[in-house]
C-alpha cells in the first residue's frame, strides 16, 4: 500500500502541474482516449475506473465545463449518458501523457529486472482478476428496475 500511495502521489503531482487533473480525472480522459471512437457509456466509465458513479458523473461535469469531453443520451437508451472525449480532450491527454509515462517508469519499473516485470505482471494480473471477480459496488453491474404499473 505504501508503494501504491507514494507512486500515486507523485502521479497526482504530475498530473496537477503539466494538465491541471485530478488522477480520476486523467483516468476518464484516458480510457475515452482508448475507447472506440473516443465514446463509453457513463456506466461502463465508472465500472473501468473504479469510482462511484455519482463520483465519476462529479467529476464528468468538472471535465465537460473544460471543454474536454461532452456528454448525451445514449441512442438506444434514454437513461444511460454517452462520454465523448473531444480535440481538446485529446491534445490534453497527449500533452500529460508522456510525463506521465515517464514518471511511472521511473519510480516503478526502474527498479526492476525483466524477470521482475514478467513476474508482477503475473501476480497482479491474478489479483487483478481476483478482486474483479467480486468488484466494489461501483465496478458492480447496475441492477434492472423492474417496471410496476
């Protein structure tokens, strides 16, 4: 926990002075700059970030209000929002990236040989699925209301 909380604070420290983020804020940004066509659902958001969804609907304001994404109704449903990442957004991402990059080889992967890479590639990736398998109730898929009536 201690390495997870000095690497994310130089992290934050980055983000902060090279694009005025937030560490949520550059995850949003980022896994939209991942995404198909820069677009993901508000859920689908929430659930890869790890963040409650009225966080990440927070913190989507925050971001829209900056010019970098924008949000609207889902074509097919009415009640899920879709995030779209825009120019602005993008040259942002491009412009934080590489620091980022660089300061998380720096402080994590640095230190380690390739075996030691190939290894805590293994083992997290196992938590990883462990902890997936039973998620925080932000990861958790919403449940379907029933209709009354």
């Amino acid at each position: 926990m201690e390495v997870s909380s000095l690497l994310q604070h130089t992290v934050d420290e980055h983000l902060r002075a090279d694009g005025d983020l937030s560490y949520v804020q550059f995850q949003i940004l980022a896994r939209l700059s991942d995404a198909k066509d820069g677009k993901l659902r508000m859920t689908d958001l929430a659930d890869g970030v790890v963040y409650s969804r009225s966080g990440i609907t927070y913190q989507a304001g925050l971001l829209e209000k900056r010019g970098l994404i924008t949000r609207s109704p889902a074509p097919d449903d009415e009640r899920s929002v879709i995030v779209t990442l825009t120019d602005a957004g993008r040259a942002l991402v491009a412009q934080v990236l590489p620091g980022h990059v660089d300061v998380v080889r720096r402080l994590l992967f640095e230190p380690l040989q390739q075996r030691d890479l190939t290894t805590l590639n293994d083992v997290l990736g196992r938590v990883r699925d462990h902890m997936r398998a039973a998620p925080p109730r932000s990861a958790k898929p919403r449940a379907r209301r029933g209709r009354t009536g």
